[in-house]
C-alpha cells in the first residue's frame, strides 16, 4: 500500500475515528487503525468491542492495500508533523511495516496483518432510514442521559429506536425517569415496524452528527453514515419494556413554570438536599410554587419561591432532583429565557410528565416522584 | 490447529464435534479435570470450529479450514467471539477499560503465549479470584448482538476461583443463555464451584493423559529426548503443563531430596532442627515449580508404598527403580491414612499457590504426615 496525503486531512480524519480506539485492550488488533487504501479512497477504520467508526478521505493513493497501523503511535506522530504539508506512506503486507515520510524526516512502524482485524458481518437484508441531521442529534441529545447504567437491566443500556412510517420515536429509560423524543419524517417516509436498541455510546457520538445520516439496521448491527463518516455499533439483543404503559393518560393537574426560574431554584435548594436521598419538596398552589429541600443530618433547609399557573391548589410532591434537574435541562437545548414547561400530575406517587408548554407531542420527560 | 492437536482427549473431542454437527451443543459446559490436561485447549477447538467460514463438515466431525478470516484471527486468540475470562490479582478494575496498562500487557501475554502453546496456564502473576465485575462485564458483553458472525463462546478458567457473588451472578445468564452463544467453564478443582453453577452446565470430565502419549507428545515437539520424557511423565499426573514445568528440573535429584525429607520427619525426638534446615533447602529461592514437584514426589511415592502395602511387592508402581526402599517403607507405615496425607498435600500445592510463606507450608505438611505416619505404625496389626 502506497499513498500519499495531506496533514490537515488526515489530522481531520484520525480525530474522528480515534473515539473508538480503546486506550488499551487484551485484543491488541483493536489498538489499531485498519487502513485500506482504494484507488484514491483511505479508509481508516477504528473499533472497540461494541463499536468501529470508519471515515473515508481522498489521497493520492499509488497501490492499493490493507494493513494495521499502532493508532495512537500513529495519531501522536501525525499530530507531531503539524498542520501543513504531505506526508507519503508507505505499508509492506508481507513485512507488515509502516513507512512514514515526510520533507524532514522518515518512521517506521511495526503493524499487523489486516486479516486479524474484526469483520462486521454484511447489511444484506438490512432496513434503510433517512434522518435528518438536527432530528438524530435530537433524538441522541434528548435521550442518552437517562439510559441506565445498571447491567442487570441490559435492555435499558441503549436507546430504543422505533420506526413507523410518519414517525421516528426514541425512548431511554433508567427505570426512574423516561425521555421520549418523536420526530416527523421528511420527503422520504421512515421504513415501517423497524424496532431496535443503540447501545448509549453509539448514540453519545451520534449527538455530533454535522450533516444528514442514514441508518441501516441488520439483525445484529446498525450504521449510521454521516456524510464520509460511518458508526457501526452492535445492538443491545433484548426486548424493550413495553415504555407506552408507564405513560399516564390521566395526569389532570397542570403547572405552568418558566424553565430557567424552575431550573435555578431546584439548584439553590438542592445545595440543602441530603446527599445521600436528594429529595426536594415541590408544594404547588395556584400562581407560586415552593421549592422546598431540608437534611435533617446537617440540619440545613432551604426554600424557593417562584410564580407559576397551577390548576389546581395545594398539591404537594417529591422528587430526586437530579433526576428532575436534568428531565426540565433538557426539555429543549436553546437558550430561550422564555421557555415554559408544562408539568402534569395525578397523585404525589403517579408518574409526572414533563414537556414544553407549548408542543406536549414531540418531546416528553417522564420523572417518578419520591416519597417524602 | 485441529482437534487432535488435543492430546488425550479424543472421547471429549469427538463428543463436542458431534454435538456441533447435530446443532446440539449445550450453550453451558463445565470441562472439568486436572491442570494441563487441554481442558481450555479443547474450548478454543470449540470456538475454532464453530467460528470458521468454511469448515470441513462431516457426519461426526468438524474440523475448521484454518484459512478463512475466522481462523486467522482464532490462531492469534484475537477473534471478537471468543473471550477468555480468569482470575485478577486483588485491587485491580474489573472491567477492561478501568485496567492498568501493566494488567492489560500481562493479560495480552497470556493470550500470546496460549496462542503459541494451547497448554500454557493462563495465570497473571498474584491473580487470586474471579470477580462479580468480570462477570458483570462479560453479562454486559452477552447482551449485545455479535461482532462476527459465528458462535460466541466465552471461556470461564479455573470456573472455581469465581467468588461466590460472581457466581451468583453469573446463575441467571447460565440458566437463560443468548442464542449462539456457549459459555466454557474449565476447573481443575470442580468440587469448589457451587451446586447450582455445576447443575446449570453439562459435565465433561477430561482424564489425564496417558503417560505413553505425553512422552510423544514432549518428543514431538522436541522439548526432549524419549529417555527424558519417560522419567518426568510418571511425575506429570498426565498434565502436558506440569510436564513441561518438569523437564528443566532434575526429577530424580529431587526425589532422593524429598526422601531424605519424609526420612527427617519420620526420625525419632532430634528431628526438628534438620527438618527445618531441609525444608529451607527445598524453598531457598522459592522455585515454585521445583516446590510443586517436590510435592507432587511426595505424593506419588505415598501413593507407591501404598500400592506395595496392598498388593504386594509386585504391585504396579511409578518409583519402578526404587521398590526396595518403598518395601521397606510400606512394611513400617503401610496402614497410613493415606486418603488425608494425600488432601493434606493437595493443600499445601494450593497454599503454595495462594503465596503462603513456603517454609511454614512445608512444615506443616511435615509435621502432618509425621503424625499420620506414626499413628498408623501404632495402630497397625500385628501379623
């Protein structure tokens, strides 16, 4: 394999694809990059046990190969030769030696051979989906936070993603909160019934997306192609709580409370929380609430005041306030100083709703209250 | 490397290939026998088989092709389907990406040196159990769709160095596998493991390897001559690891060595002080191999003077050159319990291993079989 490329392209390329290099790895082909070159298309490829990220940039490419190269000697070196300039490689299959040279100066590099590194098995019968590039990092932003982080309930470790024709719906759960996000197809209808779990770091990457991606699921993997980019990550292989059934229909109690107000009180009060319960006290009328958090250890107490439309008068409920915290953060990213969420109740121990006051559709938080 | 790389274990062998050819290989095995009689070897054949892209089918067998992708990466033990798990020393990460650069390079040698010799010991120097984090990590493993196409086997060494929690954790995915997927636990010590770990696999015992066959096996791989493989394999228990761990010593300077200690103990009051200083020859430069030698002489020439004891001076021995000294030795002490000499042995092979100071294991394994000896010289018939 032969070819020669410019620096800031490939400094462009190594920084993509370097996330999924693991730091160290009992399965030493994986702190590789796997490069092949094709006429002029370089492919470097990089993989961790659940995911492999691969970018595609154009050289100036002489003869075609596959070899793999030390990533992060390799990416160290690269980042060493500045930002200005070509470097022409050069990698000997038989040898597996990597040559780098530059108008300066010459390294050598012991690889391995391309055959060692891990296959992804082919998309043949896969199930095609457009999404479009501010949906998916919606749909990625808005949900990842509250995947589980608990092995013992494997299916809640990814984000659910379901395809139905109109609509794209993805759901992360903990078991304590829920964050469900819909979005609308565009020209091009989303296939129907395709159902399946993107483990939380595949989607951690898919927050960053800077163009319009297209998702392929098999049975056993999905791809997302961002442009040159693609993200390959293996499913979560579990059934996914049915999420529809802790949604109540019958939440008849609404709060009407400004986003920022609510965000910044919840955050004074919880400096007075107990560390260990994180209970704070939400007591509702009809225009204030009161944002109440007490530890009886330290003896420390504190209280907010903030106006708010209530429908109804002297309701009392409590939460765990990092869970509420984050469901009301990310009820939308910009920074509009105005933003209303509409908070709904039933009872102080049913399921409370979170969404913007004015869209109850595409965005929903569920938190579960605590006792108090 | 094909299934009959495997020495001694066709029975097993042959049994895993036909339970692969009629789809019908349990998704939990526990292979259990003692250490380097191929136990972890015949899981990697497992995985090799179940994994290659084009193996040679037939009605009772398969072997893989040894030339597709698959095998490539199965010869260097890279392939994403196939996870080895054993035990950690204390006070290190559980999960792969919290470890210690040194830990990672220890458990890459491991995989290097088991890929060149399907008998090495997967051991990390220190490593003392088998933790619930491990576990966790390969639970988190299983619950993802496979890299590869293929069957994921993951291999679980020395089953019983799981702490119980770890077992206990591991029930449920032992009980409810994921399809295409077998689990391998191997242990050479089965009676540890927990009932309901042992009940939710399928029992394989792998036997020692016949001694015949480990003399050509050492010859072929010209570790050494015939001669010298004839005089440790009667020491190796039919373990290829203990074999090889024997060929660098000197076998019969060890075993006059250990004579001369049972001879010590067995001496009448002044025996203490020479004891020590024997045992304190035998542990200088803590040589563990040469220790676990020396004990597994012990053992074998119990073992011997007992066979004399019961079946004559005829009887089939290992110490063949040596049946006078063991008449003489059977004649005094041949009613020994030599059951519990021999668990008291086995034991200090594990305190051994578990880095307890040598010299105090040696002496209370002394001190032990001196009383179990004696003891039975007072108890035995007068005939």
């Amino acid at each position: 394999m032969k070819f020669t490329v410019a620096l800031p392209d490939l400094q462009k390329a190594l920084q993509k694809v370097l996330p999924a290099v693991p730091t160290k790895s009992t399965m030493a082909v994986l702190e590789h990059f796997l490069v092949t070159l094709k006429g002029s298309e370089l492919t470097f490829t990089a993989s961790d046990p659940e995911l492999s990220i691969a970018l595609t940039i154009l050289v100036a490419g002489e003869v075609d190969g596959a070899l793999l190269i030390p990533a992060r000697q390799f990416n160290d070196l690269v980042k060493e030769l500045g930002s200005a300039g070509t470097v022409e490689i050069t990698a000997d299959e038989m040898t597996n030696l990597v040559d780098v040279r530059t108008p300066t100066g010459s390294y050598e590099m012991k690889g391995l051979s391309a055959n060692e590194y891990p296959s992804i098995p082919a998309f043949g019968e896969s199930t095609q989906a457009t999404i479009k590039r501010d949906d998916l990092a919606r749909m990625a932003n808005k949900t990842v936070f509250a995947v589980s982080t608990e092995e013992y309930r494997p299916s809640m470790t990814g984000v659910f993603f379901q395809f139905n024709g109109g609509t794209a719906t993805a759901v992360a759960t903990d078991g304590f909160r829920m964050s469900r996000v819909i979005v609308q197809a565009g020209a091009n209808p989303f296939p129907t019934n395709l159902e399946c779990i993107i483990p939380a770091r595949a989607v951690e990457l898919l927050r960053k997306v800077d163009t319009d991606a297209v998702m392929d699921v098999s049975t056993t993997h999905a791809r997302f192609t961002v442009g040159m980019q693609t993200i390959t990550t293996r499913l979560v292989d579990e059934k996914y709580p049915p999420y529809q059934n802790v949604i109540p229909a019958d939440n008849d109690k609404t709060l009407i409370v400004n986003q920022r107000e609510v965000l910044a009180a919840i955050k004074r009060v919880s400096l007075f929380a107990n560390a260990n319960t994180k209970h704070v006290r939400f007591s509702i009328d009809e225009r204030v609430l009161s944002v109440h958090s007490e530890d009886e250890d330290s003896g420390g107490k504190g209280t907010e005041t903030i106006p708010c439309e209530f429908s109804h008068n002297g309701f009392v409920v409590g939460f765990n306030y990092r869970f509420l915290e984050e469901a009301i953060k990310n009820i939308t990213a910009d920074d509009d100083p105005d933003l209303s969420v509409r908070v709904t109740f039933s009872t102080p121990v049913r399921a409370v709703l979170i969404t913007p006051a004015s869209d109850a559709e595409s965005l929903l938080m569920l938190v579960m209250p605590v006792k108090i | 490397m094909p299934w009959s790389s495997v020495i001694g274990q066709q029975n097993i062998a042959a049994l895993l290939q036909r339970a692969i050819v009629s789809n019908r290989l349990p998704h939990a095995l526990l292979l259990s026998g003692r250490e380097g009689v191929g136990k972890s070897a015949l899981a990697v054949e497992l995985a090799r088989a179940t994994n290659c892209e084009a193996p040679h089918v037939s009605d009772y067998s398969i072997e893989a092709c040894n030339e597709c992708h698959s095998c490539t990466q199965m010869r260097s033990l890279q392939h994403p389907n196939l996870r080895f798990v054993m035990s950690l020393p204390a006070g290190t990460a559980d999960a792969e990406n919290d470890m210690k650069a040194d830990l990672i390079e220890d458990l890459q040698q491991a995989l290097a040196n088991k890929s060149t010799n399907p008998y090495h010991q997967m051991r990390i120097e220190g490593a003392t159990q088998i933790r619930i984090g491990q576990i966790r990590d390969v639970k988190r493993s299983l619950s993802l769709s496979a890299t590869q196409r293929g069957r994921r086997v993951v291999v679980i060494v020395e089953a019983h160095e799981m702490t119980s929690e770890a077992s206990n954790a591991f029930l449920k995915t032992l009980e409810e596998p994921h399809p295409n997927v077998t689990i391998v636990l191997t242990s050479s010590r089965p009676e540890r493991l927990l009932q309901t770990i042992v009940s939710r696999c399928q029992q394989l015992a792998c036997p020692p390897i016949d001694d015949d066959v480990l003399v050509s096996y050492l010859v072929d791989k010209g570790l050494c001559t015939t001669t010298e493989a004839q005089l440790v394999t009667p020491f190796a228990d039919g373990s290829v690891t203990r074999a090889r761990d024997f060929l660098g010593e000197d076998v019969q300077g060890n075993r006059s060595d250990v004579v001369e200690l049972l001879r010590t103990a067995l001496r009448g009051r002044d025996f203490r002080a020479d004891l020590v200083d024997r045992i304190r020859a035998i542990t200088d430069g803590r040589n563990k191999p040469r220790m676990e030698l020396m004990l597994s002489l012990l053992a074998v020439w119990i073992r011997d003077a007992k066979a004399i004891a019961v079946a004559g001076y005829d009887a089939p021995i290992q110490n063949a050159d040596q049946r006078e000294a063991l008449t003489r030795f059977a004649t005094s002490f041949g009613h020994a319990d030599v059951a519990s000499i021999l668990a008291d042995i086995e034991k200090a092979v594990g305190a051994l291993h578990r880095n307890v100071t040598p010299v105090l294991v040696f002496l209370r394994l002394m001190l032990s079989i001196r009383r179990s000896l004696f003891h039975a010289r007072v108890k035995a018939p007068t005939a």
